[in-house]
C-alpha cells in the first residue's frame, strides 16, 4: 500500500483579494496533509481560483480551467467565476466541482471527493501564518469581503456579496502571527478600506489587553505596533480618512495611499454612481500633503466611459495636472456581463478609447518622471525584493509590489543584500517609473 501524500497542483489568478483566498485554502490543503505541486504531471488534482471581473479576466480563467483540463484532466473551479458556473459547464462541461468567491468548505469537499486526505499529525506541520504565495516578506491582510457600493461598471458585489468586515481583534492576530513568520511589510486590502467595521457597527475588540474599535484608524494603530511596514489600498477619500494621515506623518503607518478616483468629471461619476464632489477630493489631497507632505497618492481611472465626452475626458485631465499623483493607473473602458453601466447610452468607439487612453498614460508619465526626479540626491529607505545579479531590486516607501515602480541598487549584490532586508539608498537617478541609486554608508 502506498504512503505517498495525495497531491493538489494550484492555480491563482485575479486580484488580492482572491490571493488571500488561495492562501487560506491552500493552508487548509497543508493542514490536511496534502503536498501542494507545481507541474500539472505532479498533481493528482489541479484547483483553480479564477477572475470573473471584466471579459479579459474571464477569458484568462477559462483559458486556465482548459489547459488544466488538457495537462491533467481532473479539475476542481472557484472563485469569481464560479458565481458563473453555467459559462464554466458550457466551456469545460467535465470539471469536477465549481463553487464561488470564499466557499473553502465546497472546495475542500471537492479535493476530499477526488482525493481523500492522508494526514499524518506527527509529521505534517504548517506554520502558524498559513501558506502565503506571496514572496516570505510581505503579505495581504484582507480586513472584509464584499462591497456596499453599486458602482454602475462592476459587478464585484453580485460576486462577493455586502461588505462583512472581519473583528479587528482577529486581523490584528493574523497581521501578529505574519509578522512572527517574517513578514515585514502588511498590505491591507479590501474592497472598501475605508467602509472597514461599518456593518459591525465598529464594535470594540480587545487585543494585547487595550481595546480596539473595528474602524480602519483603529486597526492602523494597532497594526503600527507590530513594527513592520502598513500600507493601505482601495481606500476610498471620505472626511473620515483625514484622520489617519497624521498616523503617516509620525511614522506609525507608511506614508501611502491607495484611492480608486476612477474620474474627475462630475457627470461621468455620476453615471458611475461613484461619489462625484471631486473639488472636495482635490482639497483632501492638498490638506494632507500639509499635514504628511511626504505622502504618495495613487489612483485608478476609467477612460472611454459610456457617454464620455471630449470636453469630460479634458476634464479628467485638468485633474489630473492639479492633483498631481505619484502613481496611476488605467484602463480603457470594457463592458462587463451584469454591469449596469451595458445599458448606458454613447459607446464610445474603440479607437477613440485607445487615443485617450494613450493621451492619459502620456501626461500622467511625464508627472511621474518629474516627480521622481525630485527625489535624486534624496536617501530612501527601501526593502528589498530581489538580488539580479550585481543588483537588488527594492522598493520604497512610495512602492507597492507589483503595481508600483522599483528602485533599482547598482551595489545590492556587493552590498551582501537579500530579500527581506531593510537598507537606506542614496538615489542618484530615475525615469518615468524607477529610481536608481546605491547603498547609503553612514559615515
């Protein structure tokens, strides 16, 4: 009888959010004593957690699921897309098991079906944190699933349901335990940072012995006492975000903050149906730059929304020059099955699109190239993701992973650097996305 431990392949695609959803039930697979494989051949099973957001991330996942299919031929399917398991069927209609966004349990009962566990409690042992699929020096913390809002383009809440905020004391438990294992930089995310704890009425939690609100001020101050870098994502510019900027400003959180804007004009938001005060968000970002002034903004932006006029599009980019954003990021607009934005009139051509999203790109380049180049000469403190031969790929406070740009050490490798570590970097160069500079010595 054989004793090999039954064999699970993975596959991980989408946003953050489903990372985390691959991290949680890839530490359950572990903790029931499967071997998580890289090669189709390997696996026994192959699980996919697939993107179901705009038609390109559909087609990446079905595209997924079918060499899955091909490579190996027993395939278990969650995520986003399960929530459009008749699409799945039609495509790949001998799947195994499909199931939606955070349904562990359905998936793991699919893995048990196809390949009963074999666990051995002596032998087997999965660290406290989980398994992470993130490099070991930093990780998402994802603080709730779900969305209130009722944009008119996404269809994230049809996926993921109302927003469920997860109690402060449990987060802060789970940022402790990343941090114990060697994480030095937490990614808050969710799809409303700033919606944090208002289904849970921002019900107090203790930890350590001090109670905590479940509101995202709270959380950043307790998460500021693990000592390790916290940045925030999808944070949306209500009033109630002012207070946590003076959090940057003394160093307890990083100086960084991640808000979808997705447009300046005030009609287009408002079809949208995205909070369109947009003079009030330029003031926000002037006030915090008093308080924090070394704060970096970054945001996202839809370009060819239905009914997008020239005049508007100009709109969005005499924003774009007054608020002057460190880092941006955007897409031509592409319908999405479901959205209620299918039903707006005034497609905009496909080509008229791509100019202006090319125009977009083109102004926002030569704002970040101006603003790197006023941090030559300046010291940055950076962690390290990478050594490439002579050099060590970092990032800065201003960087997040994947999304952001680098800061690339000529001397990283001379310098004995390795991934993880925490290093001060003389600047001495930079272009539209990167810096370039070398180990800052004390003298």
């Amino acid at each position: 009888m054989s004793h090999a431990q039954p064999k699970v392949g993975f596959v991980s695609l989408g946003c953050p959010k489903a990372l985390v959803d691959s991290e949680r039930i890839l530490t359950q697979l572990k903790v029931e004593g499967y071997d998580i494989v890289p090669s189709y051949d390997d696996a026994d099973v192959v699980v996919v957690n697939t993107c179901g957001f705009i038609d390109s991330a559909v087609a990446e996942s079905l595209d997924a699921i079918g060499e899955a299919m091909a490579e190996n031929g027993k395939v278990i399917v969650t995520g986003c897309l399960g929530k459009r398991g008749d699409l799945i069927r039609e495509a790949h209609p001998d799947v195994l098991s499909i199931s939606g966004p955070q349904d562990y349990r359905s998936v793991m009962e699919a893995v048990h079906h196809a390949l009963p566990p074999r666990h051995d409690p002596f032998v087997d042992v999965v660290p406290d944190y989980g398994i992470k699929l993130t490099p070991k020096h930093y990780a998402y913390l994802k603080i709730s699933e779900g969305c209130n809002h009722r944009c008119s383009f996404c269809i994230i809440p049809s996926l993921r349901g109302d927003l469920v905020s997860r109690p402060v004391d449990q987060v802060l438990r789970e940022a402790e335990k990343l941090v114990m294992g060697g994480v030095r930089e937490l990614l808050v995310v969710s799809q409303d940072t700033s919606a944090y704890g208002v289904d849970l009425k921002y019900a107090e939690k203790t930890w350590h012995d001090k109670p905590y609100a479940t509101r995202m001020k709270a959380l950043c101050e307790g998460l500021a006492e693990l000592g390790v870098w916290t940045r925030l994502h999808y944070v949306y510019p209500y009033p109630h975000v002012d207070d946590i900027i003076p959090l940057m400003a003394e160093g307890k959180i990083l100086p960084y903050l991640d808000m979808p804007l997705q447009h300046a004009d005030p009609r287009i938001l408002k079809l949208m149906k995205r909070p369109g005060a947009i003079d009030k968000t330029l003031e926000r970002i002037q006030r915090w730059r008093g308080i924090c002034p070394e704060i970096t903004l970054r945001s996202t932006f839809i370009v060819g929304f239905p009914g997008e006029t020239e005049a508007e599009f100009e709109a969005l980019l005499d924003f774009l020059e007054e608020a002057r954003l460190d880092r941006v990021g955007a897409f031509a607009y592409s319908p999405v099955e479901g959205a209620a934005a299918n039903a707006l009139p005034g497609e905009v051509p496909e080509d008229v699109k791509q100019e202006r999203l090319a125009r977009f790109m083109a102004l926002q380049a030569e704002i970040s190239a101006e603003k790197l180049a006023e941090k030559v000469g300046s010291t940055q403190k950076c962690l390290v993701d990478a050594i490439d031969g002579e050099l060590a790929i970092a990032r800065s406070m201003a960087d997040a992973p994947e999304i952001d740009g680098l800061v690339q050490i000529q001397d990283g490798f001379m310098a004995g650097l390795k991934p993880g570590d925490f290093v001060d970097v003389d600047i001495m160069g930079s272009d539209e996305h990167d810096l370039y500079g070398e180990v800052a010595y004390n003298d």
